[in-house]
C-alpha cells in the first residue's frame, strides 16, 4: 500500500489512496485524447477524502493538475521531483508553488458596449471544450481550444455559461456567438482576456494546443524547458494498461 501525504492548497485538502485494479483498467479503456474525461475519471477513484470543494469537476484546472502530480510524486519510481520530456525537464521546473488560487473573477474591460470579467477555467468547462472538438464547422485544433476557453471563462454582463447542467449545449452557442464577431472585436476581446486570464494563473502556467491543455516551465527555470503534460496514464501499471487495451504509457 503506498502512502500518500495529505495534499494542501488555499481551497483544498485532499487526501489520496492507491486506485484499485479495477478502476485502473477503467481509466486505461478511455481514449487518449480525452484528457480532462480521464482526469475527471482518475480523480473520483484516487480521491480518498478533501475538504473543501468537493467535486474535481468544480476545481480548477490547476488544482486538478496538481492532484495529478500529487500522485505521480508518490508513486513513480524519480521521486518527488520526477523526471518529464525524457528527462529533460523536472516537476520542480512548472510548479508555481508560491502562487495559489487568487480571486474567483477578474475584470477584462468594456469592450462594444459590453462589461466583461474573466473566470478561471474548471474540470467541467474543460471537459466540455474537449466534447466539443469538430462541432464548430471550420474550427479545430488550437482554434477550437482558444475559443472554447473565450466561451468558458469571459463573462459577458454578469451573463457566464453555466458549469453544471448541460454545459454542452451552452458553450457551444457562446463559442458561435464569439467567433461569428467581427474580427477587429474579436482581436480586442482576446487581446483583453489573455491579460485578464494571466491574472487567474496558480499552481502551473497552463496554455493550450491542438492536444489540450499543457503546462509552460516556470518562467525562473534555469534553462529553456519544453511544455509539459501530466497524464493520468502515466499513474497505471502497464499491467493495468494492457487489460484496457492500450500500449505501453510513453511517460509524463
């Protein structure tokens, strides 16, 4: 049985518990470009207990990041500050241990007319841009992830999609009403919210391309480090692996 330190942040105290086989194998049998479902997946059955907000579909991505490598820091055989991009880069290069969570909104300004504020972008609202990859005709990839995290986190005049019920369904009306504006509105509308967001940051520096989400190395890291991802898959045996069905885990 491993052990597993109680995990705190500002909002959180988690405690965590190996994952049973039979949850691993669950969480193999998922596929590989549903990140944020399998980080939704992995936390249900690794959360032992937390204190706080309760639901990993309700934290942020930073936070759900966080758990992930919570983990991976027990239980891979580097240690703490394991290895990442084939040894070239290690945990302790993204970790921004010193800045947790801020304020729940920033403001982003009056842009035609209208009042918008910046939330941060939650396991739900992440889970949905990634359900959505193909349903906007024309838009894909790094495209896709840039306007469904306009959708998600600008709110609009008190008016925000909503994180629970069918989220689907509203975020993908916000992202036609956003990407339909015109392009002078919609280059000021991401130019104010890629400074407002910056505002949110905690925990990890988190972009997003083609894939999904990733994290930037620290901006003090002694030398130029590659963008990172923490795969849940990296947190199963290959013996877990092969009973879902898949190949062998390429690593963090």
């Amino acid at each position: 049985m491993i052990h597993f330190p109680v995990l705190r942040t500002r909002r959180l105290t988690v405690r965590m518990r190996e994952l049973a086989m039979i949850d691993a194998i669950a969480l193999a049998a998922i596929p590989p470009h549903l990140n944020e479902e399998a980080t939704t997946a992995f936390l249900r059955s690794a959360v032992d207990d937390v204190q706080g907000v309760e639901n990993p579909e309700d934290w942020t991505v930073q936070e759900r990041t966080m758990a992930v490598c919570h983990y991976m820091a027990s239980t891979l055989d580097d240690g703490p500050d394991f290895s990442l991009a084939g040894g070239k880069a290690n945990f302790s290069d993204y970790l921004l241990g010193e800045q947790d969570y801020p304020s729940e909104h920033v403001e982003v300004g009056t842009i035609e007319g209208d009042r918008w504020e910046a939330r941060h972008l939650t396991g739900a609202l992440a889970g949905a841009i990634e359900r959505l990859q193909g349903e906007l005709p024309g838009v894909s990839g790094h495209a896709h992830w840039r306007i469904g995290r306009m959708a998600a986190q600008l709110i609009v005049n008190g008016d925000a999609v909503p994180s629970a019920g069918d989220v689907d369904a509203a975020l993908i009306e916000r992202m036609r009403v956003i990407a339909n504006y015109p392009e002078s509105a919609f280059v000021q509308l991401l130019d104010a919210f890629e400074a407002a967001r910056h505002e949110l940051d905690h925990l990890f520096l988190l972009e997003a391309d083609e894939h999904g989400l990733m994290a930037l190395p620290r901006e003090d890291s002694a030398a130029e480090k590659p963008p990172a991802r923490f795969p849940v898959g990296s947190c199963i045996t290959e013996l877990a692996r092969y009973l879902g069905g898949k190949p062998a885990a390429a690593g963090p």
